[in-house]
C-alpha cells in the first residue's frame, strides 16, 4: 500500500493547478464584468447630461412663454384702463 503522503502531495499538486484555472477563469469574467459596468455608468451619465439639458430648456421655454403671458396681460391691463 503506498504511503498517505505520497497520495496526498499529488492531490494538493493537482488541486492547486485546478484552482489556479478556475481563478483565471473568474479573473477574465470579472473583467468583462467590469467592463460592461463601466459602458452602463457611461451611458447613464450620457443620459443624466441629455436630461439637464432637457430641463435647461424646458425651463428656458417656459420662461420665454411666461414672459409672454406677461407682456400681454399688461397690454390687457392697459386695454381695459383706457375704456
């Protein structure tokens, strides 16, 4: 019968090359992982930047209207004062 440690060095031998092709396994996918995270934070930053420009000129419109607004009810104002 052969020695347990004979067994067991060639185990821990293999096992280790097991592991090692597992975590370069897992390396390659966390990378690729890191990578498709980073795409999605690009595009959601892309998206934040397309929103406050929308905003900025929704805001800019509606101010341009309101001053509209306000232009003609002055010259309402004026109208109805001369009657």
């Amino acid at each position: 019968m052969a020695d347990p440690i004979d067994m067991i060095m060639p185990m821990l031998r293999e096992m280790r090359t097991e592991n090692a092709a597992l975590h370069n396994q897992h390396s390659v996918r966390f990378d690729l992982l890191e990578h498709r995270l980073a795409k999605i934070e690009g595009q959601m930053t892309s998206f934040k930047h397309a929103l406050t420009s929308d905003t900025l000129m929704t805001r800019l419109l509606t101010g341009e209207f309101e001053e509209r607004i306000e232009a003609l009810e002055a010259k309402v104002r004026e109208l109805e004062l001369h009657k």
